[in-house]
C-alpha cells in the first residue's frame, strides 16, 4: 500500500493545522499604521514661536498698524485751482482719510500743514497736480483743506479723486509743525485645556498578543496622536466666545461653561478667525475664492500681491492646504493656462522633504514664494479640502498655559483592577496683525 505523506495544505480551512499550528504572521508583533504625521499646522507654529510661560490662560499681545505706508485722503466735490500759486479749497469726502489718524480718532488737523498732495483722478489713470496744505478746518472725519496750485497748469477735481501724501513743504524760517501720533493695538485669545484618556484592565494589560505585545503601549502611541490631531483641528478651526480683539470683541472670562457650569476655555483658530474676521477687498484682503473653471493667470498674479503685501522675513511664506488644494495648485503648470505673456511663470515644484518632517511643494509667483504643505485633516469629507491658509510666522505664535504632558495610572481608587492614563496639555495660539494671514477657497 502506498504511503500517504503528510502536507502541509490540508484541502481547506479547517483541521488542527490550519487553525491552530499554522503561524501566518510574517512580523507578529508588528502592524502597518494607515496614519503617520498628520500635524503639520501643530509642528510649523510650535517651531516657529514657542512662547511659554503664561501667568494666565486668557493672554492679550501688542500689535501695530503703521499709518505711514499709505496716506492719502480723497475729496466730494468739483473745485478748479488755478496754476502759478493760486489758492483753493478742497473738501474732504468724510470717512476718506486713510493713514493721517491721531490715537482716540484724533484727526490732529493742524499735523497736516503743510502737506504736499499729490492728485489723481478716482481710477488712479489720470495725475491731475500737486497742491501745497496751508490751512485745516473742520471737524470729524472730513475737514476743508486751504491749498496752494504747486504747479504751472490749473487742477480741476471731481468727487472721489485721489490727494496721496507725497511729503511735508516747510516755509523758510518757519517753526516746526505740529505732531500727532497714534497708540498699539491689542489682540487676544486664550489655551483651551484638552484630555485624551487611556484606560485597559489588568487582564489584558498582562496578556501576550500578536501585533502589538503590549496593547497599553499600542493604545498610549494611539490617544498620543489623538491628542495631537484634536490639538491641530482646535487650532485650525475653533472658535472662542472672547473673539480675538477685532471689533465688537469683549475679553471677558467665563462666556462659555460646561453642563455643570465648569468654565470652558476655548482657543480661536487661524482658519475660523479669517473667516469670521476676514476681508475681500482692498490691498489688506486676506478672503479669497477661486473658482476653478475661470480662474487664470491674471487673476493669480493679482491675489499673489496682496499675499506678498507684507514680505516675509523668511522670503517664503508656508500655505497649508487641503488635498483638494494641493491637487489644484498641482496641476497648474507652464504649460497650461498659468503660462503668462512675459518671462515670468508660475512653477509648482517637485515634491520636497521639509526639516521639521513634512512633505511640501514650492508655488513660485512673480511676487513671491508659497511652501505647499498638505494638511490630512482637511482632507475629504472635510469641508476644507480645496482650502489653503497661508500664515505670517511673524504674526503666529504658539501658547502653552501648561505644556503637554503623559499623566499615568490616575485612576487607582477601591483596588481598580486596570490602568488609566491619561495626555493632557492646555494650549492655543495668538494670531496678530490677522491681514497678514490669508485664507483661500476654491469652489
């Protein structure tokens, strides 16, 4: 009789072999993860500015609007001066006077003899002349201004044209003139406290298993990039009660509670204040939105202006992006309709290695310089996913009330059979200067 040798393949599932003897796991105590880095926003801001040490966890800061970068008012009426030195009166159009404030809405009339002001029409085609201030009077936010004709050819002014501030004329022998000066703003926000809870029984904290030998350590990595992911979400979109100083703001403790009244701090995030407190005109706007089918190269080039309004210090300014956006920008090249009629291009790069561990593209424009960085948790079904948020690191900081932290075994009341942990970290950021920022949208 034939002898029947023993294999390894039985004929199917079953049999002591197969299900019990048979070991199928290459690396048993190994297991591939679908999520690695996903928070870039988190990593960027604590690099860039981390600012400790809060007395409080409600925190204000000083911030700046220079006035001097633009001055200019603009007038409501037709007036002709004559050329050679002839005198006039040009009425300011009230609510136009940009860049010329003294602190408390103190318009400081006298500071502004004797002005030279340079004239264009409202389209900023037309330079009419340039006046010489030699009086002020009214009150408010308008006021007549007494001028000279500094030129040869006669001005005539329409409503709404253009008096930009080109410099100060001093007569010979005359005193200084008078001053006026404006004062700091105030911007504010506050760390939100945030908890992520572990907790095994005795049991299976002894138990030896395949994949992960120790399910505590597995589920401490787990809630570790939990805690972070919720800290880039907060971060990113949340919203507090204070605002953040704009206004109509109110830094008030104690707006928000919990179901057992329990006050409830809350950090105001960098794409919910933009959205809040954005605006989409004007060379400050920081709201954009891009409609996909029409927006061409022109339009580009005029958005990337006002992102590069205020240069960076860096040279480059980094933009968080939704998949959805990073796919976009991705598909814009030379030779597609982002190809412009001079020298100049816009050029998405290959994919790069950042220093603090995240991939990035560079978006290069005639005004400046992107860093493309995806964010996973604006992919879909995010409603973020075609958005991009470029941030000012100059204007961004990262605040730590009490800084993260692994809290173990807090749970050990009546002989609790089991282990609980516990992250805990109260954090948010201040966002300064909000024009500096801008938020993109594409629909």
């Amino acid at each position: 009789m034939a002898a029947t040798e023993k294999q390894l393949y039985n004929g199917g599932a079953t049999g002591r072999l197969y299900t019990d003897r048979r070991d199928f796991y290459m690396s048993p105590q190994m297991t591939k993860e679908l999520w690695s880095a996903v928070t870039p926003y988190t990593t960027i801001v604590s690099n860039k500015r981390l600012d400790g040490g809060l007395k409080d966890p409600m925190f204000k800061g000083f911030e700046h609007r220079s006035k001097w970068p633009e001055q200019y008012f603009q007038t409501s009426s037709v007036v002709t001066i004559a050329a050679d030195n002839a005198p006039g009166t040009i009425a300011v159009k009230a609510g136009s006077i940009v860049g010329l404030e003294g602190a408390g809405g103190n318009y400081a009339y006298n500071s502004w003899v004797p002005l030279e002001l340079e004239v264009w029409d409202s389209t900023l085609t037309t330079r009419r002349g340039v006046l010489l201030v030699t009086a002020v009077t009214g009150s408010g936010s308008s006021a007549n201004l007494s001028v000279k004709n500094a030129g040869s050819s006669s001005i005539t002014t329409a409503a709404n044209d253009y008096l930009f501030v080109v410099g100060n004329a001093q007569g010979e022998g005359t005193d200084s003139p008078e001053p006026w000066a404006d004062d700091l703003g105030i911007f504010w926000n506050q760390t939100q406290i945030f908890k992520t809870p572990i907790q095994v029984t005795g049991t299976i904290y002894h138990a030896a298993l395949r994949g992960y030998s120790n399910e505590l350590a597995r589920l401490r990595m787990e809630k570790n990039k939990e805690h972070k992911i919720q800290k880039e979400k907060a971060f990113l979109y949340g919203t507090s009660p204070i605002g953040i100083g704009q206004s109509g703001d109110t830094f008030m403790d104690g707006k928000l509670t919990d179901a057992n009244g329990n006050v409830v701090r809350t950090t105001y995030g960098i794409i919910s204040a933009l959205m809040d407190y954005g605006t989409t005109s004007g060379a400050d706007q920081n709201k954009f939105t891009i409609a996909e089918a029409t927006y061409n190269y022109s339009n580009l080039v005029d958005d990337m202006e006002k992102v590069f309004y205020y240069e960076p210090e860096a040279g480059y300014k980094y933009a968080l992006c939704g998949p959805g956006a990073m796919s976009y920008w991705s598909k814009m090249d030379g030779t597609n309709f982002f190809a412009g009629k001079s020298n100049w291009l816009v050029n998405v790069s290959e994919e790069k290695r950042d220093g603090l561990g995240f991939n990035f593209k560079y978006l290069e424009t005639p005004h400046g310089v992107l860093k493309l960085v995806k964010a996973p948790v604006m992919k879909n079904p995010s409603p973020y996913n075609k958005f991009m948020v470029v941030i000012s690191d100059e204007n961004l900081s990262y605040k730590q009330y009490r800084p993260m932290k692994f809290q173990a075994n807090i749970k050990t009341d009546n002989a609790f059979d089991g282990i609980k942990d516990q992250y805990m970290s109260d954090e948010g950021v201040a966002l300064g200067l909000l024009e500096s920022h801008k938020l993109f949208q594409i629909t």
